[in-house]
C-alpha cells in the first residue's frame, strides 16, 4: 500500500477546528481555558505580556503573568485584563535568608491546580533564582501531568537540564534557529546533517517525544514519530517578540486540548491526545504566520511586536471561523 | 575640467536606498539592526523612548534602552516592544561604596557585543556619573570599531571632553543651534565667520572627520571633506523631542551600513565606509523632516514629539519605496 498522503494546511487547520470550545450559553468563566506565563524580569516586561495577551486574544478566559515585582508592576500597566502576580524573584533582590526557589515556587505551584496550562521562559532571564524557580515549576506540572510551552530563557534552562522535560510528551519546546542550534549541540545532534524536517524530528526524538516546533522562514514541528511543515505565508520583518503571539496561541489551544477530552462539549472524541497536541502546534504556527502576515501588510518595514497582537481576533476568524480557511 | 555638480535631495535618496537591506525570507531576527539608546534619567524618559522607538519604526528588529532604574519603569510602559535595561545610575541614588562608573559601564559593555549601533545621550542628564558612564561606553564602542550617534547632554559630555569622540569618523554628532555654538566655543570656532556650510565644515574638521549634523530650519551635514545641506519640506512646529526622531532614524541606518559591509545581501558594494555614513545622515535628516512636515499638515501648533513617531512608517514608504521619492 503506498503510504497515506501528507495532509494539506486546510486539512489540518479542519481537523483543528474540530477540538475548539463552541461559545455555548451554558458555559462559565474559566472554561474556555485558564492559563499563566511564567516569565518577566528586570530586562524584559514585553515578552510576557505579548504570550499571556495573545492568549486571551485567542480566546483563553483568563490569562496570569507571574513575574518579577518590578516586572509585574510594569506588565499590569500594559493591560488591565492580564492578571499579573509578582511571585518570582530574582538573586540580587531577594531579602537576605529569604525567598528561595523552593519557597517561590511552592506559591505558585498551589496556582497550578487552577491552570490548564502554562508557558514557561518569555522574559524569564538567565539570572540564577529565576532559572531555577522555573525549574521546579516545570517538575510541578510535569507532576500534575499538566501540558507547558517551552520558550525563550527557558530554553536555556533546557539547554542546561535537558532532563527537566525529556520524556514528557506533554511539552512543546519553540526555539527560534539559534536556540534550536544550542538544543542540538546539548543533544549532541548535527544540525547541519539531513534536511531540517528530519534534524528536527531527530531532536525531538532524542528529547524523547517532546514537540518542537522550530520556527524559522518555515516552521517545523516534530515530535519524533510524525513531522510537519506549516509555511503558511506571514510577514517579511522579524522583529523581536514576535514569538511570544505563538507562545500564548499555542498555550490556549492546549489549555482546549483538555476542554475538549473533559467532553466540555458534544463530540466524536476522534483525536487523540498526541493528534492534539500536534494540531495545538500546528494551529498556533499557522495563528501567528497569519497575524504576522495581516501585520506586514499594514505596517511593512514598521511592524513591531505587538502589531501581531491586534491580528489574532482576525486571523482566528481567517483560519477557523470562515467556511474555508483563508490562508 | 568643472567641478562635479552636487547630487540632487533625490539622488542622494536614491544612493541611500542601496543600503537599505531588502527584507528577504530567508533573514531572521536581529539582523535588520540591533541598536540602543542610552540615556534615560530622573528628568528625562521622553527622549529615549521617542528614539529607540523611531529606530524600531524605521526597522531596526531589536530596539533596547539602556537606563537609569526609576526611568526604565516609566519607559518600559510606554510600550511593550522596546527592550529597557535599568543599569545606568545618577549619582544620588547609588547605594554607599558602590556603583561606579566602572562598574556600570562593564555590565553595559557586555551588551555592545550584541549591537550594531548605538545612540548616547537622549535623556541622559548631567549628573556627574551619568556622564562619566556614557564616556566610558563612548570609549568602549570606540575600541570595538562601533558606529554611534552623540546628541542632548551626550553633546554636554563632548563639549567637555572633546577628545572622547575626536578623530573617530564613525561618530556622528547631533547638535542644534545652541548645542552648535557649545562646540564651537569648545574648538576655538567663531561660529558667525563664514556660511553655515562652512561653519559646519570646520568643525567637522576640528574634531577630525567627526560627522556633524547641524539640525536647524535646513540640516547642514559635514565630515569636514564633503558637506551636504538637507533642506527638505519639515513642519513648522519646534516642540521638543523632535531630535530624538532623527537619532533613531539614523542609529537604524547605521546598523544597515554593518549590514550592507557584511554583505547579507548581493549587491555592488560601491558604497565606501564614508559616503554610507555621510548618506546615513542624510537619510535621517530626510526622514526626520518627512515626519515633521507630515505630522505638521494633521496637527498643525497642536504638534507633540510623539507626532512624528506615527508618520516613520509612511516617511519611509515616501522616501524609500516610492518608485521615485517623494519629498
């Protein structure tokens, strides 16, 4: 038999339609998801803000930031719909005999059982108390079998600890093509041997069956057993921040991925957990291209950031709202 | 034989579009230009916002601000996409013993490493570690061979020191009227004896191929061999923070000068080191009044800084990707 042919992106963003909450009148606050990023630092307050704000664009009911004090005074002022915990701490800030890792995270792990799922690293910073804070948050979910994002900082802390997520098929890595190449080099993989569908799917594999998705001119996402391209058409400019739109899409999709086998909804209960998780990386891939897009056009040589955040209400609408996708 | 007639406003425009990277697939973050502006104090937050994020607007993909603590939380809210680092300090607030200029200025040297080019002195103030931290970093991006621009009481510091910048072409000096007539006094120039062109000239001269862009009613933009006039259509409203457009703009194209050098796209490399940046300058210059005249038409006396910042978009799409500019 020859094999199956590749589904095509209408195809697939169909199939992801199928695990989107319908907005019924029944439903209440919180069920069409709940979801946090962790991240936000001296350095940076933007990244954060931009995922968690994607998030709620997408349509996540609420949507936290738990970050730095300073940071979180900051985030609070971009949006008043972001809820913003200033929980994390970094080394030079903390009071003496105080605030370690343990004691952070335990705070917010309790945050956790009300979570559907979280993103870990947008803003995070490589200082030492964040990374590891972050670090025992992410053993927290891992306990509580809870889906996470892997993106940014937290990247490094991978990097660092690959053991942290490997194994755990419920966590999606986002490396941009240099934080791929330094996944790569811990893992002791060639980047430059094979094609890149392949090295990425050879990555994932040696993680284990963590997704990755490796965003570049195309996007590619594996997860060591099955490996697709999105290449949908998005914008020519590659300002910085325009990652953290396809950290909060993506931490919404999987925040419906749970929604969706809670049976929230009537449906045939069709996908399965690792079809979902795949369409969840697909759908944001294909969600941030969309908006990147719909932004350049408007903006061309001028678009920054948080222009792509004005687009997710439109591009949800092209993608999975019209009666075919409109690409 | 005659001497060569001066190019037109739209030659010269039509020879800075050489350098302007095309923006292809195959690019990824970070090098369309990564730039800073430093400065940012108890006074001052306006500025260096309205220039890192002009830098942006014109292209640049990632756009820090490199600042005193208190100011970087005001400027971080301005807008998500600027990256703002709180690292300078004033020298009333350092903590006892602590927080030289040294100190300061290694922690902000690691950064230049990063960077394309840099602006130094919007916002920054007078206070006396301020300024001797912004010589150190003027010294440090010397040694790495750095492009910058020095404008606002960045130009304090020069008056004061001249030999920081002296006889490094790739320093670019903003001065208006009154900063202009510092520096004159400074370099024994009598700035009424001869025309503003040669004015200009001389100066440039005196601070040995330094570029000067005197900003007035007409730009006058000098190396000391080659002097150029950009007389362009601006607005007729003087409000502050104007500058700061212009030292964005051309921070942007002096991280495209490293980029056409580095050759990250095919083109005919007949561009000399020298003629980029005096071309550099002019395109600011352009840039500058395209935005004040186009803010102008809409808002008449009403006009702020901000104003400009609105129109970087449409005053690129005019100058540069108009099939002929229009001015």
């Amino acid at each position: 038999m020859p094999p199956l042919p590749t589904p095509t992106p209408k195809e697939l963003l169909m199939r992801v339609r199928k695990f989107i909450p319908p907005l019924l009148e029944t439903m209440h606050k919180g069920q069409q998801g709940r979801v946090a990023v962790i991240g936000g630092s001296e350095d940076y307050t933007g990244a954060p803000f931009f995922s968690a704000n994607a998030s709620a664009l997408m349509g996540a009911d609420m949507s936290h930031v738990i970050c730095e004090p300073q940071a979180a005074q900051v985030i609070k002022a971009y949006s008043p719909n972001i809820m913003v915990h200033p929980y994390m701490r970094q080394s030079h800030h903390r009071e003496k005999g105080t605030d370690t890792a343990e004691e952070i995270s335990t705070k917010i792990e309790e945050m956790l059982d009300r979570l559907h799922a979280i993103v870990i690293g947008p803003g995070l910073g490589r200082d030492s108390l964040m990374q590891d804070t972050a670090k025992l948050i992410i053993e927290a979910a891992k306990k509580k079998g809870m889906p996470f994002v892997v993106d940014a900082d937290g990247l490094f802390l991978v990097q660092n600890h690959p053991s942290v997520v490997q194994n755990y098929t419920h966590a999606i890595l986002t490396p941009n093509k240099a934080e791929f190449e330094r996944l790569c080099k811990t893992m002791k993989i060639e980047p430059s041997h094979g094609d890149e569908t392949e090295v990425c799917s050879r990555l994932a594999k040696a993680f284990g069956g963590v997704t990755i998705i490796q965003k570049g001119s195309k996007d590619y996402i594996s997860n060591g057993k099955h490996t697709m391209v999105c290449d949908l058409k998005g914008g020519l400019k590659r300002s910085g921040g325009q990652g953290d739109t396809l950290t909060g899409c993506l931490v919404t999709f999987l925040a419906w991925k749970k929604a969706y086998q809670d049976r929230l909804w009537k449906h045939d209960n069709s996908l399965s957990d690792s079809e979902l998780i795949a369409l969840s990386a697909f759908g944001a891939s294909a969600m941030t291209r969309n908006c990147s897009r719909l932004a350049y056009e408007k903006k061309g040589r001028a678009l920054q950031a948080f222009d792509l955040s004005l687009e997710v209400g439109q591009a949800f609408k092209n993608l999975f709202e019209s009666e075919d996708p409109k690409l």
